[in-house]
C-alpha cells in the first residue's frame, strides 16, 4: 500500500468504494500529500464529511478523528467543534458540490462571513451522482444527466458570468483556490496554503465522474474520454486561452484569493470577546 | 393496461393520472427515481406539469405550498433525512389545510447512516398533522396515490396525505401492475376546486399569526378533520373498488383474522410475509391471523378492536423504535384497546431496522412465542 495511506489512513477502508476510474481518490490523496508535507501528525486533523460521492468514499478514512455530517450541516457542525477545539487543530473536510453549494450553501457562507478556522474541500462531480446522476449547481450549461436528459438548463454556480468563488470572497472568506483532480503538484501547494491560513479555506476541485456524468453527459463510460474532457477544460488562470473558442465550461484553475490570515478568527475572536466582557465584571 | 414497473415508477404514473400540476423535489436515496420518472413523463408530453429542481427539501415542500395556495394540485417525494429536514414545512402544509400528497420512500435515519428501508422517518412525523397511509404493494402505491388526492381535497378533510411505501422493498421491487387509463382517473378524479386561493383579485392572507384566543380553534379544526377522515378514506377506498375493481379494505387489511386466537399487527411490505406465514400455520391448525394498519394516522381504533374481537394475543411488528419505550406501533394498539372488557395481551416485536431482512422464520418464531406465553 501507498506510503501516504499506510502513514494516514484506516487500511480497512482503503481501497475506498469508489467506482472504478472515479477521480475522487486523486482528490483524497491530495489532501492527505498535503498534511504529509506540512508535517501534521495524525493527532493534529480532524476530518469531516458531508454526504454523497464525498461523504462516502471519504468517510472514517483518516486514521485519526473523524466525523460525518448531515446533508450541508457539516460546517454548522464544524464551527461548533472549531470552538471546542484547541486552536491550533486543523479542521479539514472533503464535501461534495451539492453539500457545499446546494442545500448547505448557507451554512458554507456564514462560515465564511465568520471567517470560521476550517479547510473545505469540495469533490465536484458536476451534480448528484450518488444518487443516480441527477444535474447540480455546477453541472455544465447544455450537459445532460438523468434529471436533464434534454441539456441542463438552470443557470450553475460557474457560467453566464458567475464564480461560486467570488461569492464566497465577498462573503469574506481568506483563503480560495480551484483546481481539478487531474493536477499535480500545484494543488497540494493550494491545499497546505489553505491549510495554513488561520481561517476560512476553501478549495474547489472538480474532478471526473465516470460511471454517472460521463455516461449521460459524454455518452460513454469509457475513463479515457471522461479525463481528456476534463484535460481539455482545465485552463491555469493566468494561461491566455481563447475563451470564445472553448465555447463550454472550463475550469480556471490555481489562486484565486489569498488574505490568509489578514481578518480575526471566528473562534479566537470569540474567546478574546468573552474574556473582555468577562473581565469588565470582575 | 398491464405494465411491469417498481413502486417509484407506480406512484410516478399516480402523479400523471392525478393530473398533479406542481412538482418540485430534491434528490434523495432511494426516492429519486420517482420525480425522475415525473420529470421524464413531463418530458415525453405525457404529463402537463412544472417541475423544479429546488435547493433543499425544506424549499421542496415550501414550493409546493406556494403552488397550492394558488390552487395547483401539487406533490413531492422524499425519504429519510430529507423528510427529517422538511419537519418544519409539515406543520406549515398542515396546519394551513392544504390538501397535498407526498410519497415518502421509508428509510432510516442517521446516525449511523443508512439508506435501507424501515418505518423510523415517517413514524417519527406521525404528529404533524399529516394524513400517513401505508402501503404493501406497488399497485397499493400506484391506487392509493391516486385515493389520497381525492381524500386530502375531500371539503371535509383537507389535510396533506403522505403516501409511505417500503424503501427498495417497495420502491426499486418490479411487479405486473394495471395502470388505470386517464379517462377512469378523471372521472374517480375531478380536479382540484380549492375554497380558498391566493387570487389577486380577491386578497386572502396564509400563514397567519394566532393568539391564544383563536390558536386552539385551529387545532381543535385539524383534529376534528381527522376524525372526519376516517370515514373519507373508508369511502374513497369503496369508490376506488367501483372503478377500478380494487380494494384495500379502508383504514385496516384483515387477513384470516375473524376466529384468530392471535392477530399480527403490521404496517407496510412485510405483511406479504406474515400472510405467508398466516397460511403455513393455519395449515397446521393454529389460528392465526394478520391485520394491516394502512392508516397511521388517522388512528384506526374503531376497525381495530373489531379486527382483533377474537384474539388472545395481539402481536405488533414494528419496523421503528420510540427509544425510551417500544416501537410506536405497538403503543398506538395498547392505547386503542385500552378500556375494553376482556382486552387481549399486546406483545411487541421491534424488527427490520435499516433494512434488516425480516424472514419467514422470523414471524413464524413471533406467532409461536405469542401461543407460548402465558397471558
């Protein structure tokens, strides 16, 4: 077995239940080369995850604690366990794109807002393909599912002008950057920076689905058409590309928003208040 | 017309016939292919309706009291956590009387997690407000999805229906199934003529705010309809049989129960089994017999202390547990045969959770320690 996952991870929950060629396990081996370099111990993370593809594969891996959340309520869960905490834990979670963006995405911007001490990872599978395939908040314009045989319709978190991203920047989160799964050493840069700003991190990776996605949106389960898709859609962000000429959904990838630890902490900032208000009577 | 098609794919041409003009869901294990199969159907032209997609199943039932206050006929679906997620909404749908229907595919709830079927997520809504039919088959889904719009906008009721049927067991399980053409759901069917709507011409107000004075009336209103239900559902059930040529006995199933010594009380799939069961012992001279509960609510207390007059023992199968106590079920029969002169014994049997098979042997071992024990 891998270095990483002998060091890291529950070997009986390793190979994960996955579908074969599922670009999930590049995700979860990121983040795991990230805590690795970073020198973390076991004892250092807590690993939380939401529901679907994420939640499941990513579930009770991780050697040390682990929790899981119910359907986008893993970061209300969290904040409350960033206060429990002793600071310098790190609070890590591998969520997917309808946790994080579809029916916990308030929760997700009040994290924000606080400026909440947690590492989120979103495993973007481009809709709900634990439950069958059915179109999400990221699912590309035109691209049909199950729920979308015809072409997705709906307006997503990522065309016509909009970035899931910048909205969490202006909810006031510290530390944003993107990558897909298919690359390398760059994103577990991004991860460890996010896991060192004392704050509100979040790293969005959209990674390929081949079983659910690929079937109903490329016509084919075949791994190899699914990745050169997503090969073809991964654009660095300061990379020059003809915009007009991708004419689909792309994935700007790298940095996008680095204020590490430029605003107060929800959790620290919470403890100093009470101990001023505290002292004011004493 | 005969159809090979699961209990989602029977309760989403249910949706069709009921000419449902509204529905909005969100995706959830192992309900989704039910607003799939809608979704797909309003694709094909088959079926005039909106669909939307919403953010949460809280937003899902929101939409769809939105869509029935302007008086569409509407209806969602969900399962476990979602139907957990949507608690605040059902007291809002009820509270207001709107007359709706939702399926729940039955499945556990977290934690631990699971996505089998058993009876704990809509069991533990039993006090909404709620009308909560259970059925046993794919064609009960399909028929009685089909009763439960005419019962929830019966004058008399108006009160939302929710439709249970077995997670998998039921949901994802194929069976032969007569699909009643639209010409005979109309008929048993008109649409939906709400009292009161949100017309811009003549301003009503929803969701209104009730001191004390006039809050219990409201509540007294809901539970007075309720009452009224019973019969509303015995009707509509008769009503179905002169269409259709099917019936599922109103508020309880009996099967082999007139001379039991011991009645099973069941709700849901398993009952299949128990008859099963039924059958092998009476072969053997044990008089045994079943009895479904097909209403949770209303309670069905009337039918079944008639159901049970001969029982001994009354065994209850229940696929939910209320920790601290015993499954609900259970406690639901002591209470309804409370007072009476020579009550029976009630034993209660706490199975299935999260999808745990429940075999023959099992029911069987259930009616032998009721004939073994000494009550």
């Amino acid at each position: 077995m891998d270095y990483l996952a002998t060091k890291y991870l529950r070997p009986r929950k390793i190979p994960s239940t996955a579908c074969s060629g599922c670009g999930l396990g590049q995700i979860h081996k990121k983040v795991v080369k990230a805590i690795d370099e970073l020198g973390l111990d076991v004892g250092d993370v807590v690993w939380g995850t939401g529901i679907g593809c994420a939640g499941r594969q990513t579930f009770a891996t991780w050697k040390g604690d682990n929790f899981a959340g119910t359907h986008g309520r893993v970061y209300a869960l969290a904040t409350g366990l960033r206060i429990a905490l002793p600071p310098n834990k790190k609070i890590i979670l591998t969520v997917g794109d309808g946790d994080a963006f579809g029916i916990g995405f308030n929760h997700l911007l009040n994290c924000a807002r606080r400026n909440v001490d947690l590492t989120v990872i979103v495993c973007d599978n481009l809709g709900y393909m634990s439950t069958g395939g059915q179109y999400g908040w990221t699912t590309p314009e035109g691209y049909r599912t199950d729920s979308s045989p015809y072409g997705m319709w709906e307006p997503n978190w990522m065309q016509g002008g909009r970035d899931v991203l910048n909205i969490l920047r202006e909810a006031g989160a510290t530390f944003l950057a993107r990558h897909t799964s298919i690359e390398g050493q760059e994103a577990v840069e991004s991860i460890k920076k996010a896991i060192l700003n004392k704050g509100f991190s979040l790293v969005h990776m959209p990674y390929p689905c081949v079983t659910n996605f690929a079937e109903r949106a490329l016509g084919s389960r075949r791994p190899a058409v699914m990745y050169k898709w997503f090969k073809e859609r991964t654009v660095k962000l300061n990379e020059r590309v003809d915009e007009k000429a991708l004419g689909d959904i792309y994935f700007r990838t790298g940095i996008y928003y680095d204020a590490s630890n430029s605003r107060p902490e929800f959790a620290e900032a919470l403890r100093n208040r009470v101990a001023e208000i505290q002292r004011r009577f004493r | 017309m005969r159809e090979y098609l699961n209990g989602n794919e029977a309760v989403a041409h249910a949706v069709r016939l009921a000419r449902a003009e509204v529905v909005a869901a969100y995706p959830i294990t192992p309900q989704s292919t039910i607003v799939e199969e809608i979704a797909a159907q309003i694709a094909r032209g088959e079926m005039e309706a909106e669909y939307i997609r919403v953010e949460s199943e809280h937003a899902a039932l929101a939409a769809c009291f939105g869509a029935a206050v302007s008086g569409s006929r509407v209806f969602t679906a969900t399962s476990s956590q979602g139907l957990a997620y949507m608690f605040e909404m059902l007291h809002y749908v009820s509270g207001a009387r709107i007359p709706m229907v939702m399926a729940v595919a039955n499945r556990g709830l977290a934690a631990p997690w699971t996505i089998w079927a058993d009876h704990q997520d809509s069991v533990s809504c039993r006090d909404t407000g709620w009308i909560q039919l259970y059925v046993e088959t794919a064609q009960e889904a399909l028929d009685t999805c089909l009763q439960a719009y005419k019962i929830a906008e019966d004058p008399r009721v108006l009160t939302p229906v929710m439709l249970c049927l077995d997670g998998y067991v039921l949901s994802h399980t194929e069976e032969i199934l007569d699909i009643p053409s639209q010409e005979d759901v109309d008929r048993f069917l008109p649409p939906y003529r709400p009292q009161v709507l949100v017309d811009t011409r003549r301003p009503v107000v929803f969701g209104v705010g009730a001191g004390p004075d006039i809050y219990p009336s409201f509540k007294k209103a809901q539970q007075e309809a309720m009452e009224r239900a019973k019969e509303v559902i015995k009707r509509v059930d008769e009503e179905f049989y002169a269409f259709f040529g099917r019936r599922y006995g109103g508020l309880v199933e009996e099967y082999r129960c007139h001379d039991a010594e011991v009645v099973l009380v069941t709700l849901g799939a398993i009952t299949g089994t128990a008859r099963e069961v039924v059958d092998s012992l009476r072969r053997e001279g044990a008089k045994v017999g079943v009895l479904r509960l097909r209403a949770l609510r209303p309670f069905p207390v009337e039918d079944l202390r008639e159901s049970v007059k001969s029982a001994r023992v009354v065994a209850v199968l229940d696929r939910n547990c209320s920790f601290g106590y015993e499954g609900v079920v259970c406690t639901e029969v002591k209470a309804a045969l409370f007072g009476l002169k020579q009550p029976p014994s009630v034993i209660g049997f706490v199975a299935g959770l999260g999808g745990q098979d429940i075999r023959k042997e099992n029911i069987e071992g259930i009616f032998r320690s009721c004939f073994n024990s000494d009550v």
